[in-house]
C-alpha cells in the first residue's frame, strides 16, 4: 500500500500509465457523452411542464456535477500536498483547476439560458446560485495565485492553502437549496431514493455525466503529462522521451 | 506515519474543522438574509417588515387567480399550506405560472397583508415526467376510468 502511494508520487511512473489510460478515457468519454447527449437532445420525451427547454439539464447538471467534483479532488490533493509534499498532488490542481473554471462558467451559462424561459429571469442572487458564483471565483483565484508566485514550492503550499479553505463552499453549494428557500430547485437525484424523473430522462444524463467525467479524466491525464515535462525537462528520463519521440 | 507529516495532518485537519465551524456559525448568522423570501407562514405571522421591498414565495393557491379582463392585472392568493397571503400584481408573467405550481414574487407588502409584486418568478420543482405521464397521473387522480390507472401504475414503477 505505502509502495503504490510512493509510486504514484513519481512524476515518471504516472506518465506511463497516463499514457496508456489516455485513448480509453477518451474513447469511453466521446461516447458516452455523445450517447447521452443525443439520446437526451433528440429521443428522450419532453417534460410536461417545461417542453423542451428542460433538455439543457443534459449539459448542465454535467458540467455542474463534474465542476464540483474537480474542487473535491483538487481538496484531497491539496492534503497531500500540505502534509506529503509529493509534487504530483501539485501537478494535478494547477493543471485541472482552468478545466473546473471552464465547467463552473457553464454551469452557470446554461442555468442562465434555462433560467430566462421557465424563472422568467436570467440571474437572482439565491443561495444556489451565488455559492456556484463564488466557486468560479474560487477557481479564478487557484490559478491567480499560482501565477502570481514564481516559487514552485511556495506556490505550491500557498495554492492548497487557499483551496482547502474554498472546500467549505461545496457542502454549501450542495445543501443550500434545502438550508435555505431558493428559487433553484432541490436536486432530482438522491442517492437513498429513486430518482424523480423517468428512466428514460435519468438514463441520458448518467450517460452524460459518466462521459463528462471519462474526458475530464482524459484532459487531467493530458495535461498533467503536459505540465510534467514541463517541470522534470532537465531530468535524463525526459530527454531521452523527447529524443525517442524525435527519432 | 512520519512524526512530521501526523503533525501536519493535524493543522490541516484543525484548519477545515474551524474553517467549517466559522462558516456554519456565519450562514446560521446570515440565515434569514441569505434565505430567498418570506413564506406566507412568516409573513402572516407579522415576521416580514412592510412596506419594504422583500420576496415572498410559495405555491399559487388553486382557484385564487382572478385576472382583471382589462388590463394585465392579476390576484391571486400565495399559500404554503399553512397560511396564504394575497397578492396582486400588473405585467408580464413567465410561462410556468399556473395554479398549484411554486412562485417567488418580489415587491412590497402593504398595511393591509396584500402584496403588491412587481416581479413573478416561477420556481420549478425537482420533478420532470414527459406529458403522456402527467395525464395518466391527473386523470388517475380524478378516478376517471381503470385504464388510466393501470396506465399510472405502469408509470410510476419507472
């Protein structure tokens, strides 16, 4: 067990395995978020009080789900990082935290477009949606900070710093349409009970979600190695990847 | 574990425990700000200021709405099945206002416990079922003949 731990801290190990994961990750995830997508776009049936404007659930409870996961796995990094030091816990927030940024700022779009035809408005300061706000934000703030030290060590700390303090943010963003009255409506999915909505509107969006989650993985993998060449260029391991690759 | 890294976890972990302590103890605080609207139960209960612009939210009652054939003018009463509060309001209103479903309305409540809005916002529910379903299930309801609600026992197994 310590072993596999130490050997997921080596920058060179992990490189390997992501280059083998890499083409399944984004096989699997192309498909099934093209399956999810337009099944849910084009087959599933329209919801009895929304028509058709509810099929922008298919991409937005993705992109928000996802969003939030990113932030929780960059939070278990970020305790690596502070009490293991191991170098690859850094490489994965600062390389996923611009694809979080990316999901977050879709989640909130497409809540907007979905907003203006049923709320009948495109923003309203409630819970759910000030907290997602605020989680965009905070990932604006990951990347700035990690720019703005040129330290790799110090920006390292610094960055898991800030994002163990954003981590309280989740539970709020997830709890705060039942703490509190919000306009956003509570989550349709819960893991003690069924769904409610019909399996052929959940079907889709699981496919969706599970797609979201396979090209995530695809892209962390990517650019991860990306940002690993970058930090180990001076190493013997890399210069001979390169000349390999040149040759 | 190394005695260094043991120390370590334990300022990260005291670190998100006061973390979420202040912040539960912050949002308790804040509870009634960050909350969205009033609900007819506490407006009736005299806990919403008048005169003050607020939202007040719940369902629209069934068979409250009277809509004014001259103008845009609308009533209708707000309940969340406790108390309701009436409400008139002059405009536009989104696609999803019906009877019985969720509404937020902002604007200022008055001396006499009416709300005048000037805005109506529909909140939708966390459930969805395609159309051919809703029926099955209002016609069920109604108990209009057997085979519709066959047709909702076969549904609602989904």
């Amino acid at each position: 067990m310590w072993q596999f731990f130490h050997k997921l801290g080596s920058p060179k190990w992990f490189f390997g395995i992501a280059t083998r994961l890499m083409p399944w990750l984004l096989a699997g995830g192309v498909l099934l978020l093209m399956a999810g997508i337009v099944w849910g776009l084009a087959f599933a049936p329209k919801d009895y009080l929304q028509g058709n404007s509810y099929r922008i659930i298919f991409i937005h409870v993705p992109t928000a789900f996802i969003a939030q996961s990113i932030y929780i796995m960059m939070a278990v990094a970020a305790v690596v990082t502070l009490v293991w030091r191991m170098k690859l816990a850094d490489v994965f927030v600062k390389a996923v935290a611009p694809v979080g940024l990316v999901l977050t700022f879709l989640a909130l779009f497409t809540g907007a477009v979905w907003g203006k035809p049923t709320w009948g408005t495109w923003w309203i300061w409630d819970a759910r949606l000030t907290s997602m706000l605020i989680l965009l934000f905070l990932y604006g703030g990951v990347i700035a900070l990690d720019r703005a030290i040129n330290d790799e060590k110090s920006a390292a700390r610094a960055v898991a710093i800030l994002v163990l303090v954003g981590v309280v943010n989740i539970p709020i963003i997830k709890y705060s349409v039942e703490w509190w009255n919000t306009l956003h409506q509570p989550a349709t999915f819960k893991l003690t009970e069924k769904p409610s909505m019909p399996a052929d509107m959940w079907v889709p969006l699981l496919l969706s979600v599970l797609g979201l989650y396979l090209l995530f993985g695809w892209l962390a993998c990517l650019r991860m190695q990306t940002e690993i060449l970058f930090r180990e260029q001076r190493t013997r391991w890399v210069k001979d990847y390169v000349m390999a690759g040149r040759g | 574990m190394h005695p260094i890294r043991k120390k370590r976890l334990t300022i990260v972990l005291f670190l998100l425990v006061g973390l979420g302590i202040a912040v539960a103890l912050t949002t308790y605080a804040l509870r009634q700000n960050i909350n969205l609207f009033y609900d007819p139960s506490q407006i009736s209960a005299g806990e919403a200021p008048v005169d003050v612009r607020i939202r007040a939210g719940g369902m629209v009652e069934e068979g409250s709405v009277v809509r004014d054939p001259d103008s845009l003018t609308i009533e209708f009463r707000v309940t969340d099945f406790n108390a309701s509060v009436p409400v008139e309001y002059t405009g536009i209103l989104p696609d999803l206002f019906a009877e019985g479903q969720g509404v937020v309305a902002m604007g200022r409540l008055n001396n006499n416990g009416r709300f005048v809005a000037d805005q109506v916002l529909a909140k939708h529910d966390e459930n969805y079922m395609p159309p051919e379903v809703a029926d099955a299930l209002e016609k069920a309801a109604k108990g209009q003949n057997k085979a519709s609600e066959n047709a909702t026992t076969n549904t609602v197994s989904y």
